[in-house]
C-alpha cells in the first residue's frame, strides 16, 4: 500500500508558482529564485514529481544564438489538483487561484 504523503513547504512553493505560471511554464531558474529553493534543492524536487505525473518538462530551443536549450516545467492536471489541495503558506506565498491552470 502507497503512503499519502503532504507536499513539503518547498514543493508547496514550486506548485504554487507553476501554477502562477499556467500554461507557459516557468524555468528551473526562473522557479530557484520565484519560490526561493536552491538548486540542489529543485532539480531533484523537480525529478521526483514529474516521475509522479504531477509536472511535465519539455525542452525550449532558445531563440538566442549560442545560448543552449532550457527545459520548461508545466503542471498536468494532477499537478494542478495536488497544489489546490495543498496551497503555500508561510512568508512570501500566496493563496493558489481555484481552477488551476488557465
């Protein structure tokens, strides 16, 4: 039998500003600094709950040259469930809209 468990306060934060982002995703970079995590903190956060179905990443060609591809994180719609179910809280966070992604 699988253990439900809460989101941590990070991955609270990260589903939060995915879910700000809506269907233009948001950058590993862009999500360090928006829910204020270290990389070594994200990147494996980022892994696991895509493996769980809750985000997918997609490569971006970028339209500078010279500059390499970035991945690009989106919500699926049980991402979307998990963080209206389980809003941010604390300093700097804000209550998640109903609906999830526009």
């Amino acid at each position: 039998m699988m253990r439900s468990r809460s989101p941590s306060p990070a991955a609270r934060r990260v589903l939060a500003a995915l879910v700000q982002a809506g269907a233009k995703g948001r950058h590993g970079y862009d999500l360090c600094r928006e829910a204020q995590i270290k990389s070594g903190t994200l990147y494996p956060l980022l892994i696991r709950l895509e493996a769980q179905g809750y985000l997918t990443a997609d490569w971006q060609i970028s339209e500078a040259p010279g500059r390499p591809p970035r991945h690009v994180y989106r919500l699926t719609a049980a991402g979307c469930r998990l963080a209206a179910e389980h809003p941010a809280v604390g300093a700097g966070s804000e209550a998640l809209p109903q609906g999830g992604l526009a």
